[in-house]
C-alpha cells in the first residue's frame, strides 16, 4: 500500500516574535510548512524571521517570512496565536474576521505576573474558551503547545515532551496532532475544549518546578498507553 502524502501547510504565526512563536517556526519549517511569522510590525516580525534563520545552518528549501499579523493570517491555511495573556482579547478582536473559516491553535496561557506559579483561570474558564467565544462558531480553537518551553522547541531532535491537544471538533484535533508530530513532539488527543483549563493551568505548575529545581524546561509525559505503530 502506497503511504499517504503528507499535507503542507501555510502556517501564520500571530505574535511570532517571541520564544514560542519563534520556536514553533523553527520546527515547522525544518517539516515542510511554509510559515509566516507575524506582528504588529513587519520589521520586527523579519528580525524575527533573521533569528529564525540563523538556527537552521545547512537546512535547504526553507520557506520563511515575516509580515504584519493581519497579512499573515489572510494568506494562512493554519492560524497560530502566541502573545502574552494580556494582549489575546484586544489582538483576537482585531482579526477575528480574517480567522473566520480557519483553524487557530491556542498557545497562550492566562500567566498573571507577578504570580506566575499560581493557577489564575481567566471568567471563561481558559484561554482557549476566551478566544472561541471572541471568534465564534466560524473559527475552530485548537489549544496546544503550553507546557512546552521554547528552548525545548530551538534544541535539535526529538523532545522528550508530550502535548496535550484539545478544542473544538475532532477534525481539527487530529490536523493539529498532525502538526505535534512535525515537531518532534507526541502528541494526545485531551478532548474537547473544556479541557483546556487543566493544559493552561499545568504551566503555572511546570514554572513552578523549574525554579524549585532550577532548570528551565520541565515538561509533561503520559504514561501506560502502549507505544503507537
């Protein structure tokens, strides 16, 4: 039986500018995808795109840019969110017409410094809740990525960490469980997007456990679940 070909995707990073965004990209675009990081401004989104860059030494048919996050999203299959908890509301209002008709993978956590090992639950239960009902039914919110660090994501090979996925419609799980697995990562179906408040709220928990153990990378494994073919 012939193997199935794999799908590339045109992924838009919002707010891609910071270690996550930019950790995401490096992977994403070491499997294949053509990623665009984006901004509020194109030029720090191509000094983001530079940095980028400068990991991936002996990589050939990389497909890289950097553009304002409106321009990114309008050109995207695949909508990526990663600013601050602060910035998600106002940033989410501002585009929620061109996300009509997208998936948009959910990587913020709602952190309230200064205390950031504590569980802080935004009224709608989490992120990813917040950001569906500020979108509505014509975007489908995918949560994943939170308790990965960035530098997890700019090290080389495979990452000794799980992800979590959950959100609106199986369907588009199991096309962000595709994008897990493009990084490195394992990634587990967790269900539907009510779930999100024990993914979000397991950061805090994870920072937590760096600064008792002064590392910066801690992660999460699921166990008992017999390796996959």
């Amino acid at each position: 039986m012939e193997q199935e070909q794999k799908k590339i995707y045109k992924i838009g990073i919002i707010g891609g500018t910071g270690n996550e965004g930019k950790g995401l990209a490096y992977r994403w675009v070491q499997a294949g995808h053509e990623v665009i990081i984006g901004s509020r401004q194109k030029e720090k989104a191509q000094k983001a795109v530079d940095e980028v860059f400068s990991h991936l030494e002996g990589f050939e048919g990389i497909n890289l840019a950097g553009m304002e996050n409106r321009d990114a999203i309008k050109t995207c299959d695949i909508a990526v969110i990663t600013v601050p908890y602060a910035a998600q509301r106002p940033t989410l209002e501002d585009l929620k017409d061109d996300l009509q008709g997208k998936i948009l993978i959910d990587v913020v956590v709602p952190i309230v410094p200064p205390k950031v090992t504590k569980v802080q639950m935004p009224p709608d239960g989490s992120a990813a809740q917040e950001a569906q009902k500020i979108l509505g039914d014509g975007c489908q919110v995918v949560d994943a990525f939170q308790n990965i660090s960035h530098e997890r994501l700019l090290g080389k090979g495979d990452v000794d960490c799980d992800v979590l996925v959950c959100g609106k419609g199986k369907a588009a799980r199991e096309v962000v469980l595709g994008l897990v697995a493009d990084t490195g990562l394992r990634g587990w179906d967790a269900g539907s997007i009510e779930n999100a408040v024990v993914v979000e709220g397991m950061t805090s928990i994870l920072i937590g456990l760096n600064i008792q153990h002064h590392v910066h990378a801690s992660g999460i494994r699921i166990t008992g679940i017999p390796e996959r073919e």
